[in-house]
C-alpha cells in the first residue's frame, strides 16, 4: 500500500502544477488529460491495432528465435566439444546489440512485419540459449550418474531426464526472453517501423500532442507490465511444489 | 593428464574454436562469392572490410566510431552515478524502500526507448536528448541493484556495525556499499549493454552524427558494404567494452570465493 | 600381528571360544569371486589416488570398506560402477572386464537429494527404473507398490521426494536400486547423514532385503561399528595413496540383531581391533 501513496502524490502534485500555472503546451500534459487521451484511445480501437501489432510480433518473434536459442542451447549444452569449437564465435555475435540490425533488416525486407519481427527472433534468440546451456550444465551430476547406472538410452535421457532437470530454467529464460522481445518490438517501432505501440507513441509525439504520448507510454506500462505478471503467474503455476527443488539446485 | 595438459587442452579448444569462427567468415564469402544472396544485401566479408578500411583511411569512419563511443561511456557513467547515488539515498532506509520500491519495479521492465519520444519533445533533436535518453534508459539496472545491495544486507553485519558503534554514514560506506559492490557491478555490465543499445538508437532518431545513425543511411541507400562494416563495429565495441568490464570485475571482486 | 591385537586376542580368549561354535558355514557361497581387483592405479589430475588395489568379492558376500575420509571409498566404489575408469589394472565383473555401467550393477549415492528426481513422485522415481529395464506399463504400478512396501514407503508413493524425510528419500534411492533386481548393490555411506534410529532401523532393511534377494553388496561407510554389523568381510582402506591396508573377516552369526550381536563378545573384539588397526594407521 505504501507503494501507491508516492505515484499517487506525485500525480496529484503534477496536477495542481499543471492547473495552478498552466503547464499545459506542446510539450507536457497534465495527469488528468493523460489519462482522458489514454481513455479515448482505448476507445477508438488505438490501443488495441497497435498493441496486437506488438505483441504479435513480439510472441512470432520468440516462437522463432525461442525454438533456434532452445535447439543450439540443447546441441552445445549437451555436446561440450561443439560448445567449445563455437565459443569465439558466440562470443563475437552476443554483443552485437539488436537494434543495429534494425539498418540490414530494413535493407532487406523494407518497413514492415518481417524486419521487426527478424530482429525480435534475433534479440530472443540469445537469452534463451544462454538459459538453456546454463539449465543443461545445471543439472546435478548425480542425476547423470543415475542415468548412466539406469542405461537409459539417448531419447529417454534427454526426455526423462535433461528436459525436465531444465524446464524450470528453461522457462525463466522464456520469459526473459518475452521481456526482451516486447522491449525490441517497440524500439524497433520508435526508431523507424511505422507500426504498433511505439510507433503510437512516436506520432503522438510528432503530432504535439503530450497527452497522447504519455497516454500511449501508459499503455505500453500497463500490457508490458500484465505480460510480465502473466509469464510469472504462469511460471509459478506450471512449476509449483515438485520442480522448486530442480529450480534452486 | 596433468595441469600442463589441460592447459594445452584449452589452448588447442581454443584454436580450433577460432578455426572454427574462420571457417564461418570463409563460408560467408563463399555465400557472398556464389551470389546464393544478392550482393545489395549481403556483401562479402571481403568488401565490408575494404569498405571499413577506406572509412578509417578517410577519418570519417573513425569520428564517427569516437562519437558514438563518447556518447555511450558519458551516458554510462551519468547513469551508473546517478543509479548508485540514487539508490544509496532510497536504498539506506527501509522506509524510503517500502515507498519507492513498487513503483521503480513497475517502471523496470518497460523499454528503455519509450523515454526517446519525452526527451525529444523536452529537449528536441539534440546531443543533450541523447544522453537523457540514454542516463535515464539505463539508470534502472543500477538503481536497483543498489537498493537491493542494500537490502540484502545479512542482518549479522548490520548488528557488527551496531556493535562497533559506526556512525549511519560510516555503516553505508564502509558495510552497506561494498556489501552492494557484486551486484552494482553485475548491473553496470547490463548498463553498458543497454547503453550502447540507446546510443544506436538515439543516433538513428535523432539523426546525429554516428555510427549508429551512418548504418541507417547506408541502408536507405543500399550500400551495403558500408552497413555491414558499421554493424560489425558497432559488435566490436561491445565485445571491447565487454572485455574491459571483465578485467575490471576480476580486480575488484577478488576477495569473492570464487564461484 | 600386532602385539597389540596379540594381548587383545590373549583377552578375549575366552569369549573366541564361545564364538566357535556358533560359526557360519559359508562355504555354500561359490568359490569363484564376482568382482576381481587387478593391480588397480587410478590417477587423477596427475595425483595417485588409488595404488594397486587387488581384491575379489565373492557371490552375495557383503562386503563393507572403511578409512579415513579421502582415502579413495567412493572412487573405488564408482570403478566398480563402471562410473570411472581405471588408469592401470583392471576390474572384472562376471569374467568380463568393466567397461561401463551395468544394468545388474545398481549405485545408492550418499548424496540421495541429488539422485532422486525432484520432479517425479516416489512412485515415479521407482517407476524411472523400471522404464529403463522396459518393463510394461501395466506391470509397473504393482512392482513400484510392492518395492515401496519392502522399504516402508507403502503409503507416500505419491509425495515428491521434497516432500519427504532424509532417511525416507534414502529408503526411496534404495527402492529404485532394487527395482533394477541388481546382482550387486554399491552403497556409498547411504546412511551417513541420519540419525542413529534410522540408521539402526535401515540397516536391518538392507540385512533383511539381501537375505531374500541374494544380491552381493559392497558398502562404503564412516561407521566401524555398521561396518562389523553388516559385513561379511570388512576392508579397511589407507590414505596416500589409496590402497587395501587390511582386510577383516566377520564371523558373526546371521541373522544379525542390533541388540545380541552389538554385545556379542566378538563384536567387540573386532570392534577394538578394527578401530586399533585405524587409529594407528592415521598416526
Ligand atoms: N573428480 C576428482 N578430481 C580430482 N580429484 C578427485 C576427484 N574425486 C576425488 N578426488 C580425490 O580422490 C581422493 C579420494 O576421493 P574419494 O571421494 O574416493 O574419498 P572417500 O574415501 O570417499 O572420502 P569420504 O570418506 O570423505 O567420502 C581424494 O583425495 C579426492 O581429493
Ligand atoms: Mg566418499
């Protein structure tokens, strides 16, 4: 509760600032005419073309890059020889920061879906390799040790064994990986695609009308921030009290 | 097998993992050689490369890489002050913590880019809006990590400093602060990162002289071999920047068991 | 000899005779060992961990080894398991030399947290070595009960392994172990981290359940004292390398019971010998 009281102040603060001296211009907006143009843009369907727009490419581009990060991370953390042979190369890609594909992307497939949707796979790619190889190279020796003693063969070990060991770490990876690719949607559409919620923002923006930037940034507040609740409730729902131990391990 | 053999061990893993790098250059000029992709989009290694060279020869290249690495830096380190002096401040006191604390962890995850459209309209198309974008997109990782530094505090060490009779300020500098040092540092390695990320991306909104904004326009004009060697030196100033953070973990986080 | 196992020996004179008669026969067991040690060497990292080991195990023979820790139980453990590999010498399992795990060959981890699978009920972590023997689905659920049942587990079959107590999440290891119908079980100090009740009540288990089964065993342990209790045949380990510095027969009278055979003069005649024995060679 005490965590509403400072936004709360701070709002209300802003708002008599913005009535007693009139801040209102092109450039800011007072609280209470933020929320009336985030309203009205709810309303008028705003909201919704451009958030289905992000949010369809930010899950299109973690079902792609997702399932690549999650077959490398298997091969390399299941194999050493191949991770050790890839190291350099891996090492010279990762920092390679997303956004300066945004240049090649657009070169290659123009404004659009496909650009963004390129560099959202790329961007979700590397978290969830990286939380693969770190799950499998998790799991307690001991376990490979009893699969061993057991002779499970190769399908059974990866299935009864590797998989499950990971799964918890495999979906903390993924929903890191959704954070991620929401945040690359919408930096992708502020810097130059003319789609979804950044773009939203940026018109507004262009257009002088504050109240419908800071709307539009409430926005974004609000559905990245219910995604990221829905990905942890669903975390803690689908790995409740028998996979907390493989976690901490 | 002793520690000499290891040792050659990972130096022989590590040539023929950089073999292996060669061998993915060489597979991409062979694709660019082949045309399996047209050259307007995939030059070969080989030209990306000459045109780098030209740039450096020419000083463009190199103003430009030194522009954008200054913003990056300036950005990071207004950020990392303003992000550990900050959170020092709400981080000492758990009162300020229990006020402060749920809204900084609902404003984290939100994309650091967002802030672009309010620094331009404050600022306009400027360096100044750049940093702000920049300080302001990166102070999150710090901020919290400091507050948490301090919250984290093993509850043994604060009654030392009860015992010891330290003074608030001398428990913050001397316990709570170092007690915060793994994690600060661990977020400035994500702050530089995000640094560099808004640095490109406020080159390319803001239309500022840079490398990230030189991509963007050899890609309007199809000139691919510049746009790649850009990308590939954007790649190497975080791989650089990367590695300097490494040395510099290492030296300060030496009395850490190590992990 | 010692002169000290000499005076003790001297001492006990009167309860040895006693004992005699009492004997076991245990000529039934077959002469032709199970397990060889061939002039094993193992290294590690360039350090002798293991310097020439020779020993054979015979059929259902129990077998304990002691030492001071870090004089190489556990590794001599796990080249029996197929688990590592010797550097010189070999070990020969059914008249083949071991190469890699064996099916029949089943391992109880010390560390029983790590071995069973957090995510699987008990039941389902008796059932994970049943699928790996491929044994049928519908045979499962009666085999996974009864292994439960001999183990005291009957009723927990559907609480996870967290859910669990440290001596039940052994017991669950141990019911695994068994669904692998092993020829030979290796213990690794299984009862090293409970409490003395338990540890009590669990050896009995394991005495009674090798009865039935007729499965050798080779048991790792701290514990002098459950080393005499349980063994057919003690092997006391030395450090520095690794190597076999004495070997104790155990001619106490089965079936065993904590309260008779712990008083047995014979027990505690071996008891002083073996803890003499260890304490000299740390000196
Ligand atoms: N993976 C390894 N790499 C290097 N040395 C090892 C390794 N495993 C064991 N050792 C060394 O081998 C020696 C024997 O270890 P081992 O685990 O067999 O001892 P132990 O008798 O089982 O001891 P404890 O009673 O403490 O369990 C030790 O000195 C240990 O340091
Ligand atoms: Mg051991």
């Amino acid at each position: 509760m005490k965590g509403l009281v400072f936004p709360l102040v701070a709002l209300v603060a802003l708002q008599i600032l913005a009535m007693v001296w009139g801040i209102e211009s092109d450039n800011l907006a007072s609280p209470v005419s933020v929320l009336q143009a985030a309203w009205t843009a709810a309303l008028d369907g705003t909201v919704l073309t451009a958030a289905s727009h992000t949010l369809s490419t930010t899950l299109g581009g973690l079902a792609i890059g997702g399932t690549l990060g999650l077959l490398l991370g298997l091969l390399i953390g299941l194999v050493q020889p191949i991770d050790r042979l890839l190291t350099v190369s891996l090492e010279f890609l990762r920092p390679v920061p997303s956004v300066a594909l945004i240049p090649i992307a657009l070169l290659i497939f123009g404004l659009g879906y496909r650009m963004e949707l390129v560099i959202v796979a790329k961007g979700c790619f590397w978290p969830i390799l990286i939380m693969t190889r770190a799950a499998i190279r998790g799991i307690h020796p001991r376990l490979m040790e009893v699969s061993r003693m057991l002779k499970l063969g190769p399908v059974a070990r990866i299935w009864k064994i590797f998989l499950p060991a990971a799964l918890p770490r495999l979906f903390v990876g993924l929903r890191l990986a959704a954070g991620v690719g929401l945040t690359i949607a919408v930096t992708v559409e502020i810097a130059t695609n003319p789609y979804g919620l950044g773009y939203a923002v940026m018109f507004a923006q262009q257009s002088f009308r504050p109240d419908l930037m800071f709307g539009m940034l409430l926005w974004i507040g609000i559905i990245g921030w219910s995604f990221n609740a829905f990905l942890l409730f669903a975390q803690n729902r689908l790995f409740g009290r028998a996979a907390l131990v493989g976690a901490r391990s | 097998m002793n520690k000499n053999t290891t040792r050659t061990g990972k130096i022989l893993w590590l040539l023929a993992s950089l073999a292996f790098a060669a061998a993915l250059i060489a597979g991409w000029q062979l694709i660019a050689n082949m045309r399996l992709i047209s050259p307007v989009f995939l030059p070969g290694p080989d030209r990306a490369f000459d045109a780098a060279v030209t740039g450096f020869e020419s000083g463009e290249l190199g103003g430009k890489l030194l522009l954008t690495v200054e913003r990056m830096i300036y950005g990071w380190v207004l950020s990392s002050i303003l992000g550990v002096a900050l959170g020092t401040l709400i981080g000492s006191s758990a009162l300020a913590r229990s006020y402060f604390g749920p809204t900084l962890e609902f404003i984290r995850p939100l994309p650091a880019s967002a802030i672009a459209p309010i620094a331009i309209t404050l600022f306009g198309l400027s360096n100044a809006s750049v940093l702000v974008l920049i300080a302001f997109g990166t102070i999150w990782p710090m901020l919290l990590a400091t507050i948490h530094g301090f919250a984290a505090i093993h509850p043994r060490l604060t009654e030392v400093g009860h015992v010891l009779k330290l003074s608030r300020l001398e428990t913050i500098w001397k316990i709570a602060l170092p007690n915060a040092v793994p994690d600060i540092l661990a977020s400035m390695r994500l702050g530089l990162t995000i640094s560099l990320i808004l640095t490109i991306v406020g080159e390319m909104l803001m239309g500022l002289e840079g490398i990230g904004n030189s991509i963007l326009l050899a890609a309007r004009s199809f000139d691919a071999p510049n746009l790649y060697a850009g990308v590939i030196l954007i790649g190497l100033i975080g791989l650089v920047s990367n590695l300097l953070l490494d040395m510099m973990d290492r030296r300060l986080l030496r009395w850490r068991p190590s992990r | 000899m010692t002169a000290f196992d000499q005076a003790s020996a001297r001492k006990l004179k009167n309860s040895e005779q006693l004992f005699t008669g009492t004997e076991v026969d245990k000529g039934m067991k077959s002469a032709e060992p199970l397990i060889t040690f061939r002039n094993v060497c193992l290294d590690f990292v360039g350090r002798r961990i293991l310097q020439d080991i020779n020993l054979s195990i015979g059929r259902q023979e129990f077998v304990c080894v002691v030492g001071p820790s870090g004089c190489g139980k556990t590794t001599t453990l796990r080249l029996i398991a197929g688990l590592l590999q010797p550097t010189s010498g070999e070990i020969v399992y059914n008249g083949k030399p071991v190469r890699e795990p064996a099916r029949d060959i089943a391992v109880v981890f010390q560390d029983y947290t790590n071995a069973l699978l957090p995510w699987r009920t008990a039941a389902g972590n008796v059932s994970l070595a049943l699928e790996a023997a491929g044994v049928p689905r519908t045979e499962r659920p009666d085999r996974i009960a009864a292994l439960l049942e001999k183990v005291g587990l009957g009723n927990r079959g559907e609480a996870y392994p967290s859910e669990l107590s440290g001596g039940m999440q052994q017991r669950l290891q141990i019911a695994r172990c068994l669904a692998q119908e092993p020829s030979v079980l290796l213990m690794d100090e299984p009862f090293g981290a409970l409490d003395a009740m338990t540890r009590q009540h669990l050896q009995d288990q394991v005495l009674r359940i090798m009865d039935q089964s007729g499965t050798t065993v080779f048991f790792v342990t701290h514990d002098l004292e459950e080393a005499i209790y349980l063994a057919d045949r003690v092997i006391a380990l030395a450090p520095n390398p690794g190597r076999v510095a004495e070997v104790f027969d155990i001619k106490l009278p089965r079936p065993r019971n904590q309260l008779t055979t712990r008083e047995d003069p014979e027990f505690l005649r071996l008891r002083r010998k073996i803890f003499d024995f260890v304490q000299e060679s740390e000196a």
